[in-house]
C-alpha cells in the first residue's frame, strides 16, 4: 500500500511536467491534485494513509503517527516533523512544478498565427 501512495504522490509532484509532453496525463493529474488538495484544504486525513494504516493493523503491523508524507519522507530527513516551514516547502515542490508545466501546456495549446499574417 506504501507503494502505491508513493507513485500518487510522485504523480502529484512531477505528473503536470508528464502532461507537457503527454498530453492525456492531464485530465488524470489534475483530478489527483485536486483531490489531494481537497484533501488538505479540508484539514483531513488522507484516506490512503487511513487505508494503510487499516492494512497494517490487520497485518498486525503498528501504525505509525501523522500522515505517509511525515512518515516516509519528513522523519528520515528533519526529525522536527512538519513544522511551517516544512509544510511551506512541501506546497512548494509540489505548486511550482507543476504551475510552470501547466504554463508551459497552456503555451503550447495556443493557436500559432499562419505564416506570413
């Protein structure tokens, strides 16, 4: 399960760079985002870390504090957990990519004048 919760957040992170050069990735990577968004707007728990969890009780596994961000990628590099400025550079890995690919996408879609006009 840890796994697949990766891949989504991997496509989160890098999907709008994807969509630059494959265009059908964009219908799938902004419903992603906008549910991951959904998600932390509303101040909620992810459901895949709530699944993971039930998976690794049933397992009898222990579950593991906080969200799979903290626990997999923040623990092992700041042991302070998500602080502001954690969480800050957090939204920005994951804003800016993909800002500048839909940028980038929207450029491409425009029309390009007839030559000679």
């Amino acid at each position: 399960m840890a796994f697949g919760h990766g891949v989504l957040v991997a496509f989160v992170i890098v999907g709008g760079l994807l969509a630059v050069r494959h265009r059908w990735v964009l219908l799938p990577h902004a419903c992603a985002t906008l549910a991951v968004l959904a998600v932390n707007v509303a101040g909620q728990p992810c459901p895949l870390t709530l699944l993971e969890l039930r998976l690794r009780a049933d397992a009898g596994i222990p579950a593991y504090p906080g969200g799979f961000i903290e626990h997999y990628l923040v623990a092992p590099l700041h042991s302070g957990g998500i602080t502001p400025a954690v969480r800050l550079l957090i939204y920005a890995a994951v804003v800016l990519p993909n800002v500048a690919a839909y940028a980038v996408s929207l450029h491409r879609r425009r029309p390009r004048p007839l030559p000679g006009h």
